[in-house]
C-alpha cells in the first residue's frame, strides 16, 4: 500500500510485464498508476493523484476526497436491539462497540 494525500494506492506486480501497476483503492474514482521500479511507481501513484485533482479543477467538478471514516450501516431491529444491549453492558457507545467488532474482524481476515 502506499499513500499520498490521503489517498490509498494498492500495488501488484506483473512478473511477465515486469511492471508494477497500481490503482487508488480508497475512492470510487478509477485512479491507476505503473512504473517498472519502485521509483517509478512512487512518481507515477503522485502523479496520477495530482493529475486527478488537477482534471476535477479543470472540469469544475470536486474530487472524490478519500474516505471520510463515516458510513451508514443498516442492521435488522433484531440485531440493532442486541448491539445497543451489549455496548451498553461493556459502557460503550454503539459507535464504540461496532468500531472494535470491525476491528477484531479485520484481524482475523489478515492473518
């Protein structure tokens, strides 16, 4: 992963090509990038990023600004009743609570 201003860059590498290629994972926004070196790809991911908000400018339009870490998350009563019930038990907030379930859950899906 790399970052720039906020945006997120994920990379593979194409051993047949010999290229990296790239693309900006944290917008719905296609932004993408390659360079065949890790200096390559560094300049091209800021590059592709500054051409992006520069094309946004040009065209009038806003950029997609990289994820704000607010979502709606629609959950049945049913589920909703027992998430309020068990952060209340632990003296959390829902928020709180919700927050360190996606938390433990993203551990166990990067191990």
């Amino acid at each position: 992963m790399m970052t720039y201003k906020s945006y997120v860059g994920d990379v593979e590498y194409d051993d047949e090509m010999k290229l990296f290629h790239g693309e900006v994972v944290n917008t719905r926004d296609v932004i993408t990038f390659q360079g065949s070196s890790v200096e390559e790809l560094e300049q091209a991911f800021r590059d592709s990023v500054e051409d992006y908000i520069a094309w946004c400018e040009e065209e009038g339009v806003s950029s997609e600004k990289p994820y704000s870490g607010r979502f709606n998350l629609r959950l049945s009563p049913e589920l909703h009743r027992e998430v309020a019930i068990a952060a209340k038990r632990q003296n959390r907030s829902i928020n709180a609570f919700v927050e360190k379930a996606i938390e433990n859950e993203l551990r166990t899906v990067k191990r």
